[in-house]
C-alpha cells in the first residue's frame, strides 16, 4: 500500500497534479444493493409507484451524479466521462434491486469515484421515491469491482 496523495508534505490537503500523466482510457465498475419489502418491489417492477418509473428516474440520477462528482467529493477532478451505464436488476427471490455502474473517460486518473458516487445516487433515489411506502429499505455493499487504466493498470475484487 501506497501513502495518501490528498496531502502535502505538511500534512495539508490538497488536489493531486496529474498534469504530467499521460492520458490513459481508464474504467471502472462498482456495485452495490437495496432490499426492501416484497410489495414495495412488486410496486416498482409493475409500474404501479405513484411517482412513475422509479428505474428510469434512478438510471438518470446515476447518471447525473457520475458527471457531478467533483462538486460533492472536494479533490476529486473534473473529468469529461466518455461513458456511464448503469444496469439495475431487480431480485425477487431477496426483494433486491442490485445496481451496477461502468464508467468511461480517457484522461489522466481514474473514475472510480464517479462510478461509485452514480451507484450510491442511484439506490439512494430509489430510496427517495419509495420511502413513502417502506422507510425500511437498506442500501448495502457498495464497493469497487474493477478498474483499469493509468500507471497502476488493473485491479479487480478477487472476493
């Protein structure tokens, strides 16, 4: 293991210069899940929510969350994303929907942070859209699968 770059040599933090990076396609892929009681995604896979289409309005917070990422984490950069996909799949056998991001850019660091800020805004606006009918849900295991690109190449969970 490495030391933390976000901090200079007196300990203050700061924004790493990846000025003289050479530009690499870098990606990365994360998951993550919220249960829930069985009517409330009964409700969700049949289109019965009052407030519409909970995937497709969760996709797109996924999505906007990605490019935005530097607004909410404070030394992330600024990247142009050439690419974010989010898979949502609903499980009934543990009244699951388990959501997956991949995420694209070529660039001089990596976009582990955006694809794992779309993950936790996705499940978190499912959460919003449906707390009215089960304030019980739980968002869990939201974690890095895989990333590649730059110097230190590809790295996957082995577990």
């Amino acid at each position: 293991m490495t030391e933390f770059t976000h901090f200079n040599a007196a300990g203050e933090a700061h924004m790493v210069n990846v000025g003289d990076k050479p530009q690499t396609k870098r990606k990365a892929v994360t998951e993550g899940s919220i249960s829930m009681h069985a009517e409330t995604l009964k409700m969700i896979l049949q289109g019965t929510h009052k407030k519409g289409d909970v995937l497709g309005v969760a996709r797109i917070a996924g999505i906007m969350a990605a490019k935005r990422a530097p607004d909410l984490i404070p030394l992330c950069h600024p990247l142009s994303l050439t690419k974010v996909e989010i898979d949502l799949s609903p499980q009934e056998s543990d009244n699951t929907i388990r959501c997956r991001c991949h995420v694209e850019t070529i660039g001089q660091t990596g976009v582990e942070i955006e694809a794992l800020c779309a993950t936790q805004i996705t499940l978190l606006t499912i959460y919003d859209m449906c707390k009215a009918v089960d304030r019980g849900m739980t968002i869990s295991n939201v974690r890095l699968l895989e990333k590649s690109g730059g110097k230190s190449g590809v790295w996957e969970r082995l577990d």
